[in-house]
C-alpha cells in the first residue's frame, strides 16, 4: 500500500470516511473526527471535547503503515446486529446492556457500585456466538469496532505486534466510543507466557488497567476465548466481568434452526422441528448454521437439477457431516470455570 503523508492525513482519509461536517470554527481536521465513524448506524451523541484532545495529543511514534494496516484490517465494517439476532443468552444479553450499554450511552444514569465496566470477557466454546455478541455491544453503543485475533497478531504480524496494539488502542481512543474485540485473548494472557508473549502479555494488561480506571476513556474491550484455564488469574481477573457463553439451550436452538433453515426455504412440521431440537444438543450456534447448509448443499435433485426444499432426511443426512466439537467433559470443564470465575447474571 502507498503510505500516506503523515499519521494525521492515514486517519482523516482512512478512519473517518465520512462526508465534510459543516460546523463553525474548529479546524477542519479536527472536525474530522468528531464525525461518527459508520453511516449505517444511528450513532447516540457522544461529548466532542474529550475527542478533541484525544486528537491534538495524538503520540508521535505512530507509524502509518501500521496505522494503514489497522484501518484497513482491524477497523470492522460488517452489518449491524440487534440483541434479537442473538437468540438464547437472555441473562447475559440484560446484564451487559444493563450494565455496561447503557451507562456509557447515558452517563450519569448509572446505580451499581463503583465505576461500569469497560472490560469484559466471553469465554465458551468456539462457535457459540461471542463474537457475534460483541458485534451487537458495538452496534448497541454506536462505537467503532476494531477486531483483533491474538493468535493472527502472534503469528502473521508477530514482528509488529506491539506497534500495531499500541496503534489500536491509539485509534480506538481517536475514535471514541469505540469497542476493542479482541479473539483468542488467550493467546496473549499464556499463565506461562514465553520472552515473544510476555511483552505483548503486559502491554495487553496495563491496557486492561487503564480503560478500567480512566473516567475520560470511552473505549471498551472486550476479550474471547475458548480456553479460559490457559490465562492466569491475574490476568483473567483484569476484565471486569467474565461471561460464560454456552451452546444454546433448546429454545435457541430452535431459534437457530428457524432462522437458518427460513434460508432455504424449507419448512418442517412441528414434529419435526422438535425432533431436530431434541437431537441437536450440546451443538453450538455456528454447528447448528453448519448442519442446516450441509442439509441445504444436498438439494440439487430432479431431472432439471432444481432447487428442492430441504427436507428432514436432508438434515438427517447432514448429521453425518456435521457433530459437536465439544465433549460434554469440555463442557464441564467450561462450568467448572464458570463456577469459580465466572460473573453471575
Ligand atoms: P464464537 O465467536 O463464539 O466462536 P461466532 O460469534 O463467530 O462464535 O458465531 C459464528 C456464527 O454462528 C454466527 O455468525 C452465527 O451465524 C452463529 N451463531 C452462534 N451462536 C449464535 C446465537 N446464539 N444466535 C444466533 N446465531 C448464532
């Protein structure tokens, strides 16, 4: 990529993609980033003066190809989700919205003790919908998401890994409200974390540290993993809140399977439907997507090579192909954790 002038032009033309706002007298760069970040979405009004400073104190070491990279591959643009896109979670769901969502979108609202939480983490086996989760936190506070895999920021851009954390959290703040998603936190809090994860692993933390204190930061970050035990306490510890995501319960399921199969035009009885449910236990959300469009990709029949409904042997095929990753020991063990680290809700 051609890199640009300076950091200050990477974020005018790159993070803030937005139309010339057209208020008085501040200088037009600076007017640059009081603008939300996302058109699609209905952004609540945030305070511009804090923005305004995060701005004009902008570190000097920020390198614009890293900036570049950030903007282009860790600034999420996806659709926005709505709690109801979730199904199941119900408990979780109205303590973070409660908690979290809405301090930040009212400020001064908030009763619980001590300052709302700004750091969080999901943990539960892959594919249960903590990423989703968070896409929907973002939606919910009009924030800018910028999603970072750990064990990507290990492995293809390990020589950078620390400059492009700072430079997340440098955007982040520029950008504010934004939220942190960062997959397979894991990876970056190792209990045993070799001479390549320990800095990285204390830089993540006095991050965690500083967006838990800082009453001017309207940044959240919000970690994922599917192995919980691998992170040590002082580590896990430093999110504010820890959220068992579990595979869906039979309601959701269904939920899941309505929604997933609505897609390919198939429609099963009742009787069906229940029996599905019922065989689909200790699957996760992404397993349940994954059976219906396995079920779905065996529907080319007829002479003419039409489209066919699915049908319930499709599905009953697809159970072939598709099974649950996680043994119920797992599952246990995820309880286990839940139990002893767990937040309730
Ligand atoms: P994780 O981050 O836990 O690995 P994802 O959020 O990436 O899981 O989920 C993958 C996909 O599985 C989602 O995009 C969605 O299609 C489906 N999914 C998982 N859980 C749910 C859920 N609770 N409700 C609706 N869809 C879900």
């Amino acid at each position: 990529p051609v890199p640009h002038r300076s950091v200050e032009d990477a974020l005018v033309t790159r993070a803030c993609p937005v139309p010339e706002p057209v208020a008085g007298a501040a200088p037009r760069r600076l007017l640059h980033h009081l603008v939300p970040s996302s058109q699609t979405r209905p952004l609540p009004q945030h305070p511009p003066t804090l923005q305004l400073r995060l701005v004009e104190e902008q570190p000097k070491n920020i390198d614009p190809l890293v900036l570049d990279l950030v903007n282009t591959k860790i600034v999420e643009r996806g659709p926005p989700v709505q709690w109801t896109d979730i199904a199941g979670q119900v408990s979780v769901k109205a303590t973070i919205e409660e908690e979290l969502v809405w301090p930040i979108l009212r400020p001064g609202a908030y009763t619980g003790a001590g300052r709302p939480p700004r750091t969080i983490l999901l943990f539960g086996p892959r594919g249960t919908g903590k990423t989703l989760l968070s896409r929907c936190i973002s939606t919910q506070l009009g924030s800018t998401l910028l999603k970072l895999s750990g064990t990507t920021l290990l492995s293809t851009w390990k020589a950078e890994a620390e400059k492009i954390l700072q430079t997340v959290f440098f955007v982040a703040s520029c950008r504010q409200p934004a939220v942190v998603l960062i997959t397979e936190a894991e990876s970056m809090l190792l209990a045993r974390a070799g001479e390549d994860v320990s800095s990285l692993k204390s830089q993540l933390l006095s991050y965690l540290d500083n967006i838990s204190t800082s009453s001017e930061q309207n940044v959240v970050i919000i970690g994922t993993t599917s192995r919980p035990g691998s992170m040590d306490e002082a580590s896990h510890r430093r999110f504010a809140k820890r959220f068992y995501i579990s595979p869906p319960d039979s309601i959701a399921r269904r939920q899941i399977l309505h929604h997933a199969l609505a897609q390919q035009s198939c429609c099963l009885s009742e009787r069906e439907m229940s029996s599905l449910v019922q065989h689909t236990e200790s699957f996760t959300g992404s397993e349940l997507v994954q059976l219906c469009q396995h079920a779905g990709a065996t529907t080319l029949h007829g002479l003419q090579g039409q489209l066919q409904p699915t049908s319930y042997q499709d599905l009953e095929k697809a159970f072939c192909k598709v099974r649950p990753a996680a043994s119920q020991k797992e599952l246990d063990l995820f309880l286990e954790w839940d139990k002893l680290y767990g937040t309730r809700h």
